[in-house]
C-alpha cells in the first residue's frame, strides 16, 4: 500500500559524507553508468566544498538530491566551450568555503527528486522545497548579492523544456559539446524571480498563503 504523501512537507538539508554512495547510486539509475560522474569525483568536489551537496528528505527518508559546484573562472570557460565534460572537472577548480566571496557562477551538476518507484507528488512537493528554499541554499555556497549566472546542462527534453520556463538560454548544442548534452545558463536575477513566481503559483494551488521572505531585499 502506498503512503499518503499529501499533507508531509520536503526538507533541504546539507549533505554528509555518508550520503554520497546514496547520491552515486542515484546519478547512476538517472543518467547511466556512461553519463553519471564517478564515485571518487563526488568524494573530491565534497572534500573541497560540501556547501552544495543537498539532501532533500520527507518523513525521514531520503527522496532526492541537489548538487551545486562554485566553479572557478579557468574551468568555466572550458566548460562553457564545450571542450571538457563533468568528470574533467577537478578539485581544484572549484572554490572552498572561505572563498565564497569569490564566487560569480554556479553550476547545477545535478538535481533528481522522487523516483520512478515512488508516489507522483514527491517530484512536485521536493521541487516545491527547492524552490522554497532556493536563495538560501545559494546562499550556502556563494554571497547571492555577488553572483551572476546559473549553468546546467540538459539531460532530457524534458528538463530542457523546465530549464527553458526558468529563463535558462542555450550557450552549447549537445553537438557542440563533448559531453553530447546542451549547456545552459541563466542570469541569477532572472532565475531567482521566476523561482519565486512558481513557488508563489503552487502555494496559491495548494490554497497556501505562507510568505516567503527569502526573496526579499535581493537583487
């Protein structure tokens, strides 16, 4: 019998150690073993910086997962060429903690919320958490006042048509890279106001009326 998933509420919450295995299993059933990046290169990016590794959780239990990489400037641009994939990016190249005032862009490595095994609400309810809690996990990472653009890549075309609602535009074809999936990029301002007026349709859907004050006093 399946569990009533209305009424609970998703959680971000910072990622430990322990939760790697769980996020690698994870990549490897969404992206397959060819496209998921490897077991070590996770370890390594979380060892430089753990700030963007997000569980996101309901009822206690593991429903999916956000990874975000500060990147420094020499390895976005190769990125952003289109000349080297995700497992080519090292430790070094992104920024620590005591750097985040550095920080200028982000890069969306991966986001998967609920499952093919679970109920049809837990998508909608961990992006739902996700955009609720959208600046403060930038936060985390990156002073939002500095920041400037958001990249990811599409690994579906259904998640190049959500990037594309968000406000993300095409830099790369998946022909032009060598990874074989498109890169996007989206100005933070402009993906922080249109993160905000989703979030504020679904809580007039849900018959919600909750404020939500972390979009204020941004810009």
């Amino acid at each position: 019998m399946r569990k009533d998933t209305r009424n609970m509420v998703c959680y971000a919450n910072p990622a430990t150690p322990e939760d790697l295995d769980w996020i690698f299993g994870r990549e490897i059933d969404s992206y397959t073993p060819q496209y998921a990046v490897a077991r070590q290169t996770l370890e390594q990016w979380y060892g430089v910086n753990p700030d963007g590794f997000s569980i996101l959780t309901m009822n206690g239990c593991r429903i999916g997962h956000l990874t975000i990489l500060p990147l420094r400037p020499n390895i976005l641009e190769s990125f952003d060429q289109g000349t080297i994939v995700e497992r080519d990016i090292r430790a070094d190249c992104i920024y620590t903690p005591t750097e985040k005032h550095l920080t200028r862009n982000l890069y969306i490595e991966s986001i998967i919320a609920g499952s093919s095994h679970a109920h049809s609400t837990l998508p909608i309810k961990a992006l739902t958490c996700l955009a609720r809690d959208f600046v403060p996990l930038i936060s985390a990472i990156c002073d939002p006042a500095n920041l400037e653009n958001v990249y990811a890549l599409a690994a579906s075309g259904s998640g190049e048509r959500f990037m594309k609602g968000l406000g993300f535009d095409q830099l790369k074809s998946s022909q032009q890279r060598a990874g074989q999936h498109a890169l996007y990029v989206a100005r933070f301002s402009t993906l922080r106001d249109n993160i905000g007026a989703l979030y504020n349709r679904r809580l007039k859907t849900t018959g919600k009326s909750v404020p939500s004050p972390f979009w204020r006093g941004l810009g």
